[in-house]
C-alpha cells in the first residue's frame, strides 16, 4: 500500500513528488491489437518495478 500526500498537510508543497494523482502524472500507456489474443494495454515506456501506474 502506498499513500500519496495532501497538498495541505505536505511542507513541499507542490514540489511534492508524491502527488501523482493529485498531479495527473500517468504512465503512457496505449492500447494494441494482439494476433489472436485481441486488444492489448501496453505501456510506450519501461514501468519499473514498485512504479505507480494511473
């Protein structure tokens, strides 16, 4: 479980790096067509482990 942290109870403020969802930071993501398997999430870039996927 991981917690992101409120704008107002966080002393960085919006230099906060954990506000990914308060900030819309997502991962880039796409959807594919996969031969006989059909449509397909894929990611454009490298997800590294523990990384958060919105």
């Amino acid at each position: 479980t991981q917690t992101e942290c409120v704008l107002d109870h966080c002393s960085t403020g919006h230099k906060c790096g954990n506000q990914r969802m308060q900030q819309g930071v997502q991962a880039a993501l796409a959807l594919d067509s996969t031969p006989g398997k059909g449509i397909a999430l894929m990611a454009d870039d490298l997800i590294e482990k523990g990384e958060f996927v919105a």
